[in-house]
C-alpha cells in the first residue's frame, strides 16, 4: 500500500496536481516514510507552502541518513535548497529571472510501421523502447546562456538570475511561484506540440502544449510575469 500510494502521488505531482498529492500523502491509513516525506515537500512547494515544506523536507533528510542512504539523502538536500532559494527570493525586493535548459541526451526511437494482420494474432509482449542520440549541439544552450549573462550585466538590473534543468517539476514550481518570476527558455530541442524537456535519466520528455495549459490554468492567478521561449517550432506552446 506505500509503495502504491507514494507511486500515484508521484504521479499527480507530474501531472501539476499537487494537492492530490498531498492529500494521498497525509491519509489516515498511509504510514510516513521519508520518500514520502520528499514527495509531500516538493508537493507543498508547489503549493507555495514554503515553511512547511522546509519542514517536511528537514524531516525527510534526518530519515535518509539514519538509514545510512546517502544518495536520498543528498536528493532531499538538493530539494531543500531550492526551498532556501524560494524563501530568500520572497525577502528581496528584486525581480528573479528563472533559465530553464534542457539537454536530454537521448530519445525514444519510433516504432516502425506494421501493416495491419489478416486475421488476429495473439498479443506480443510489450518491449523496452530503444534509444538513440538526440540530434542537438548541447554548446548552442551554453552560448546563450552565456549572451544572456553579458547582456544582463549591460543592463544592470536589479535581477536574480538562476539556471535550472528544464523539467516538469522546475515548471511546475516556477510556474506556482508566489514571486511570479520570469521564466526564459534556453534553446532546446525543437518540439512542434509541445516543449521538449529532461526527463529523470537524462532522455527527452515532452510536455504536450495542451498538459500546460491545465498547470497554467490551474495555478492562476500566480502565473509568471514573463514568458521568453526561443526554440523553433515553439508558437503554439508560447500561445
């Protein structure tokens, strides 16, 4: 039952369904582990319950290492300053510039064409999806990011500027952000219907344009004061 319970609230939390998550998370009949701990803090900062999410994820680090798992651990940590980051940027009196890149490395190779059987056959089981590169120089994010930076220090804005792998979750979260920062798209992969981004084990995931117009329909009225999106193909999602 915790493994099914912590896997549909990983799900909802994907989907931009954080208070689904939350709610499996703190049932009656769910017990409290630190993996669940971890997913109920990034739910609460989706939420843009920060302080108790800095809780819950302090609660989630003490479990980890008593248990001596060091690479949890180190995943709560990591979730725990991007709490900070969130907090700190709340106190300041400045606007905050989020750069989300995405690089994936490789991608599903498409299925190949079947012609349709004469007559039903049994069913085959199903197969792991092969891989293959992804056609995309990683160095052409790299120069951008470095010419956002030069032009930024032209301007001399009162900005903080933070660099985050372009995920569902970094979306998510910037997207429900009570600052509504600005969020700029880094050059990526161009994706016709949707935007490409990173996945868990570095391959290329998609978020269909129509998934996030239910995260930015549901988040409102926080929504980001600024939108900048550079990848071809990218007019449907920028709409």
């Amino acid at each position: 039952r915790q493994h099914t319970t912590a896997g549909l609230a990983e799900v909802a939390l994907r989907r931009g369904e954080p208070q689904r998550a939350v709610n499996l998370l703190t049932s009656p009949h769910v017990k409290s582990d630190a993996a669940m701990d971890l997913l109920r803090g990034e739910a609460l900062v989706q939420l843009g319950d920060l302080e108790q999410a800095r809780a819950t994820l302090q609660t989630a680090v003490a479990k980890w290492r008593e248990a001596g798992n060091g690479v949890r651990a180190q995943e709560a940590v990591d979730a725990l300053e991007r709490v900070r980051v969130l907090l700190v940027s709340q106190r300041l009196d400045t606007s905050r510039l989020v750069v989300l890149h995405a690089a994936p490395l490789v991608m599903a190779e498409p299925p190949p064409a079947r012609p349709s059987p004469p007559s039903p056959q049994p069913t085959a089981a199903p197969t792991c999806a092969k891989m293959q590169p992804v056609a995309f120089s990683k160095r052409v994010g790299i120069r951008a990011w470095r010419a956002l930076l030069d032009s930024l220090r032209r301007l001399q804005l009162a900005l903080k500027v933070q660099l985050e792998a372009a995920t569902v979750e970094s979306i998510t979260n910037a997207i429900y952000a009570d600052d509504q920062p600005m969020l700029h798209f880094l050059p990526a992969v161009e994706w016709g219907q949707g935007i490409a981004l990173e996945g868990t084990a570095g391959e290329l995931e998609v978020l269909p344009a129509e998934r996030l117009r239910q995260i930015l329909e549901a988040a409102k009225p926080r929504l980001p004061s600024l939108v900048f999106i550079c990848a071809r193909r990218s007019e449907q999602v920028a709409q």
